[in-house]
C-alpha cells in the first residue's frame, strides 16, 4: 500500500483526536451504556441505543486513525532543503496573472486539506500544477472555471 503524505501538525491533531477518543470518549460512551442497561428493558431504551450508536462511531474513527496514522509519511517541510522549489508541506504565495489577486496556499495531505484555512491537497489541480516549479515559474492551473495563470511570488517551508 502507497504511503500518504502528512504534514508534522496533521500528525499531532490526529494523534490528541485518538487520545482523546481513547481516554475520554470511549469511557464516557461505556459508562452510558452501563448506566441505560441499568434502566431495563433495552428494546425500548433511547438512551441505550444512542449510546450504542455512539460507541460504534467512535470505535470506527479510532479504527480510521489508527490506519491513516500507520500509512503516513510524515514529512517535516522545515527540514527540506530550501531550493524555492514548491514540493509538499511548502506555503506557497502566488498571484494571479489576470486579475492581480494575491492568494496563499499550504500544501498538505489529502485528510488535512481544510480551504478556508488556505490548505491544498497535495492532490488537488493547484497542487499538482504547482509542485516542481519555483519562485518566478508561472504556473498553468486548470480549474472549472477555465485555465488560471499564477505566478509564484514566494515559497516558504514552514512559517
């Protein structure tokens, strides 16, 4: 199975998400079934179901970290040598040629990818046409919208 890439931060937040799901979830999840058995009759029991229900989301979101975690590659972007070349992790500053609009995007995996928050997947048509190229490239990006030139002003590794 290929690796996926990860940044350092996305790493941590999936890391304190599993301990919190492990220390404080679970417990509380089995501590509300054992408090709805407690009731009786579980056919007719909300409380039991919905703890129940919970509990099984919760065990499948330990489940996907747990395997997300163990196929990362977890890459450290301020380790990377700094060429100006835009490669994974990097932030990126471009402008876009027709309408002078300035915009900022961080490179990222696919399960960090947040656009409100400027993170690309490494994955998407920004990132793809931008990876390999460097500061001063203009970069040919396909979007729906039609093909979108940016030139790429700055490429940070790591702020």
């Amino acid at each position: 199975m290929q690796k996926s890439p990860m940044t350092v931060q996305g790493e941590q937040r999936l890391r304190q998400e599993l301990e919190q799901l492990k220390t404080v979830e679970r417990p509380k999840v089995i501590e509300a079934i054992a408090e709805a058995r407690e009731h009786g009759d579980l056919k007719e029991n909300a409380e039991y179901h919905a703890a129940r229900e919970q509990q099984g989301f919760i065990e499948g979101r330990i489940q996907e970290i747990e395997a997300k975690l163990s196929n990362a590659q977890v890459i450290d972007v301020t380790t990377l040598p700094k060429t100006g070349k835009v490669v994974f992790g990097v932030t990126v500053d471009l402008v876009n040629l027709d309408t002078d609009e300035a915009v900022t995007y961080t490179i990222v995996g696919e399960d960090e990818a947040d656009v409100k928050d400027n993170k690309i997947s490494c994955t998407s048509p920004i990132a793809r046409g931008l990876i390999g190229k460097e500061e001063g490239d203009v970069a040919l990006i396909k979007t729906p919208k039609g093909d979108v030139e940016y030139e790429i002003s700055e490429v940070r590794y790591g702020d």
